[in-house]
C-alpha cells in the first residue's frame, strides 16, 4: 500500500491506494495487461473472471479519479447531503481519507432534475454490450459524437468479453472517450451515496451517472428483469434525471431489448426507482459518478 497526498484549492485530501484487486472466487488465470492508453495509471496483472458474467469485486482508483470522487463528496457535504462522517465513511471504502474544505459559494442542489439530452442507446442482442451502451449514451450527452463499438474498443469489452467493474474498465473507456477524467466508480454505495451521486453529478454538473448493478437467482430483480438462471447477472445502466433531492431517480436500461428476448417480460428503456431500492443492488459493484 502507498501513501499520496494531494492539493486541491476545495479539497485536502490524503489518498491511500491500494496496489491489487480482489475478485469474485472462480476466475481462471489472465496474463495480458490493461493497455487503455491511459498514462494516469495501469492496473496491471489481474484475474480474469469467467466469461459468462461480469460479477466481481473491488477496484482501483487513480490520483485523478480521486480528486474527481473526494470533491464530489465534498460538494454533498458542504450542499448538506452527507454529513461530514458520512463522506468519511464512503471514502474510506475506495481506502481514501476525507477531510472536508470550505467551498467559495455552497451548492445549492435543485430539489429536482432531469437531463433531457441523454440519448437512450439500446446495446441490441450483444448482451456484454451494456456497459458499452452506458458509456456511449454518457459520451453523447457531453457532445462527443461517438459510435457504441468504438466504446465498446476503449472498455476493451469484446477483449474480456465483459465490462468488467474490477478491472475499471468503464471509467477507464470513459475517459478516454470523454478526454479528462471526470468519472470515478465507488464500491458498494450506501443509498444516501446514491442520492449524492445524483445531485452532483445529475444536479450540479448536468451531466449522467452510471451503475453497475448485480442481480441473483433467488433473489428480488428489478424493471421486470427475469432472475438468473444461473450465475449473477452483472448489468449496467445510466442515471439521467432524478426527484425528491436525490432519493429517486430516472434511469435508463440499455438491455430492454436483449432481455425481453431472453427471457423477461416488460422490461422497459426508462424505469424510475427509490435510491434504497436501487441500494441492495449495487453491493456487489457500484456506481459511476
């Protein structure tokens, strides 16, 4: 483990990251390195999970990834979202010690938004291609005109035949896509983490969130999603507007088509869903803000 310690003019923060990554039991062996292009910082040798699921654990967070998430969490502190333990607390999942700075001017988060320029991109009947699908429709609504399989070649998801959340391969594409890191994935986020999430990114920085849900066979689903069959099913969607100061959002489902033909029945494009429903879902992996 090592000890950085970064300045911000909003934020002291000390980060303390983590060098490796745990990952779901089951994996087999996988030599090749993550080669994104991005010079902030490679993850290096990991396991690879089976193909058939994209369930997996932990992540690994770059210094810019995590200036992005610790003023974030300072914006939900200083907006009276979070309470300063609370920020605390979610920091320290992503091994990042929080202290909270004073803003120049409070953000005053609007009790609701939606943004109406989030293009809904479907992923069709690749069903890996949802991460992919994600991260387009987030590019598209920054301004950047890009294609789902050149998403797909930046999350190197056809590579690893998943998008995988322990690998950070998501955020990773993302960036590349977006040019800057403004995006960070944050672990098993408490439900007020989720409200965070939507009134400083959606609220405050108009722009959309990602999650990376996990559903078990046996278990509760969501949007009409079917159970597994089998393994966990590993499913990313966007969050693109939200009401009650964060509590519920909007969120967009780039599967709808693939699972109504695998399936289920009736799941829709757009569902709207409470941030402690969404909370139990979201244990395993997490959210993109």
């Amino acid at each position: 483990m090592k000890s950085m310690i970064f300045s911000m003019s909003t934020l002291t923060l000390m980060a303390l990251l983590c060098t490796g990554t745990s990952i779901a039991s089951g994996a087999t062996n996988d030599s090749d390195k993550i080669n994104t292009n991005d010079s902030s910082q490679s993850i290096g040798m990991i396991d690879q999970l089976p193909v058939t699921e994209d369930y997996s654990l932990d992540s690994v967070m770059t210094e810019q990834e995590s200036h992005s998430f610790l003023n974030k969490l300072n914006l939900a502190v200083a907006g009276g979202t979070m309470s300063l333990e609370e920020a605390q607390q979610e920091a320290l999942k992503e091994s990042l010690v929080f202290h909270s700075h004073p803003l120049r001017a409070n953000p005053d988060f609007p009790n609701s938004e939606t943004l109406s320029n989030t293009p809904y991109v479907s992923q069709g009947q690749n069903g890996k291609y949802c991460g992919p699908a994600s991260g387009t429709m987030i590019a598209r609504q920054w301004g950047k005109p890009i294609s789902i399989g050149t998403m797909a070649n930046y999350m190197q998801t056809d590579k690893y035949q998943m998008t995988d959340w322990s690998r950070g391969q998501f955020v990773r594409g993302l960036s590349l896509a977006l040019g800057k890191s403004f995006y960070s994935q944050h672990n098993s986020p408490s439900a007020i983490s989720i409200t965070t999430a939507f009134q400083t990114t959606v609220g405050h920085y108009k722009h959309p969130i990602a999650a990376d849900t996990v559903e078990f066979k046996g278990g509760i689903t969501y949007n009409n999603h079917a159970q597994p069959t089998n393994n966990p099913r590993g499913h990313w969607i966007v969050g693109y507007g939200y009401r009650n100061n964060g509590s519920s959002g909007f969120w967009y489902d780039p599967g709808a088509a693939y699972l109504n033909s695998h399936g289920s029945n009736g799941v829709n494009t757009t569902f709207f869903a409470d941030s402690n429903f969404m909370y139990q879902f979201l244990q395993s992996n997490g959210i993109v803000f």
